[in-house]
C-alpha cells in the first residue's frame, strides 16, 4: 500500500533530538527546493543548449548545474522524494518504492530538523505538491499524511493533483504569506512526469512539459526580486527521477542533476547530497543529526573523484 511522503505517523523510532545545535559561520537566510518530477540530465541539458529554458539558465548562470546520481533506491517517485526532502535512504524512511512504503519516522524531514534548529516561530516551513500523494492516491493514504498529522509543524502544506501554473499561483501566494520572516519551501511539479508516462520520454509534450516548469521557476524568481527577498534566497531545483530513453517508463533512470543559484555548491553527487546541502547552508550542524544523512553538502569538491 503506498504512503504519501510526508507521512509521520509516529513511530517507535525517530530522528534526533528535540533540538539541534547550530553551526558556526553565515548561514542562508531562506531556502527554495523545487522538484521537476521525473525530468532527466539529458532533457535538461537539451533544452538548455536549445534555449528553451531561460530562467533555468539564469539561475546557473547565477550559481552552477551539477550531475546528480540515485544511488541506494528505485528510481520512482517516492523513494526519490524521501531522499531529497530527509537525506536518508529506504532503511531509514521505509519507503522502498511506490507499492512499498511505510509511514515515515516522526522527525526525519529537513523541513522538522531545520525547524528543530531555529524554532517554529523562526522558521517558516512550506509545502506545495502537485500530487495529492507521492504514491496512489488512495483513501487511506490521507490518513497517515502530513494533511492529518496535528503536530507535523508545517506553516503551510498544500497537496494536490494539478498543473505547474496551479502549482506556481500557490506558490506565489505562499511566499507573500512568510515573506517578513526567514522560511524553507519546497514547490512540487509533476507535469514533465505525467506527460512523459502518457506520450513518452521522447516526445514534444515531454518536452513542453519541462518548459512550463521554466516558466513557474521565472514566476517565482520575479516575486522574490520584487519584494526584495532574492539576495537572502537559495533557489535549488532538481529532479526525484529520470525516464528511461524513448519510453514511458523511468526502471532505471537515476541520471539527475542540480541547478542552483548558490554560488557555494561546486560539485556534483549523489541524491543524498541535496538535503546535507540544504541544511549545511541554513547553518544546521549536520554533525548533530541522528540517525546521520548519508550525504555531505556539495560545497566542497571531494577528495577524491569516486563518490
């Protein structure tokens, strides 16, 4: 039975502590992580070299594109998302696949760690998804969602079944609404993926689809410059899976990429490097974090090349 992602149904294991240290040194005021679901690094940089996607190419040019790898777990939509948004793998969320996943553990999610750090009252937190759930949106699945979850913590949650404008209005709102404060938001689209599985991989509506979600990044960046909260912004957009060449199907697609107009990140690396690099740039002290991410903030190239 598939559970939504943020589903934190308490459990007899959780993570961390009731409050988390803070690292030394300047951290991001506010942080924006957006997934373009099921959109690919070969798509990616196709529309790039064709120009189709400007306000993607502004922000890298701002910031940098680096090659993200899956590694750990099944190149499907919820275990992608459980690793972008915890930084943990299958054995520490439960969530194995779409058919195969358990309600996450209280506490795992960045947006809980970053709150644990800074405070409820310091930190605004949203989320806005394009799927009502990250798996089949089935009756019960609501149930053990954020949607139900009275202590989840998140100042504005918002799921459903709609398209990258719907997805980028609410978006807009959301951000007017935590604009006089610091905040954390992720924005969910699902049109590349939904078009992909109907059309295929290969085809124009695969493509079109990307380029909408282009258009919502421009939406959002313009809001951010208008009111001034640009500057104090990270914006880290990436993806929860590829698709798999000429097809409808992503079985093995876990080629994904970052793009960023964070200066700081240098490298690429796996999925699990983008929450460490969230939180890391919030100034979280990762080395407080239990069970520890699996991942290290994309800051600082490795010491060698193998990841």
């Amino acid at each position: 039975m598939a559970a939504a992602i943020f589903a934190l149904a308490a459990t007899s294991v959780g993570c961390g502590p009731a409050a988390l240290p803070r690292a030394s040194g300047p951290a991001i005021r506010s942080i924006i992580l957006i997934s373009w679901d099921g959109v690919g690094r070969d798509t990616v940089k196709e529309l790039l070299d064709a120009r189709l996607l400007p306000n993607l190419a502004s922000l890298i040019q701002e910031g940098s594109r680096q090659d993200i790898d899956i590694q750990g777990h099944e190149t499907s939509t919820m275990p992608g998302h459980a690793q972008m948004l915890t930084g943990q793998g299958p054995v520490e969320t439960g969530i194995y696949s779409n058919s195969d996943a358990a309600p996450m553990p209280e506490g795992c999610t960045i947006f809980e760690r970053a709150q644990r750090a800074f405070g409820k009252e310091s930190l605004a937190t949203v989320v806005i998804t394009g799927k009502m759930s990250f798996g089949d949106p089935e009756p019960d699945v609501l149930p053990r969602s954020i949607l139900s979850t009275a202590g989840a913590g998140i100042t504005i949650y918002d799921a459903s079944n709609r398209d990258a404008n719907e997805v980028g209005d609410l978006a807009l709102e959301a951000l007017v609404t935590v604009k006089a404060g610091r905040f954390l938001a992720f924005f969910h689209f699902m049109d590349p993926d939904y078009a992909a599985h109907g059309t295929g991989s290969g085809g124009e509506d695969y493509r079109q689809a990307v380029a909408q979600c282009d258009q919502a990044l421009g939406r959002i960046v313009g809001l951010l410059k208008r009111e001034e909260l640009y500057d104090s912004t990270r914006i880290y957009v990436t993806a929860d899976h590829g698709f798999d060449p000429d097809a409808m199907t992503h079985n093995n697609a876990p080629f994904v990429w970052l793009a960023t107009n964070d200066k700081a990140v240098v490298c690429g690396g796996t999925q699990a490097d983008v929450p460490a690099t969230i939180l890391a740039r919030m100034g979280v002290d990762l080395s407080a974090l239990r069970p520890a991410l699996l991942g290290q903030p994309l800051t600082k190239a490795p010491a060698s090349v193998a990841r």
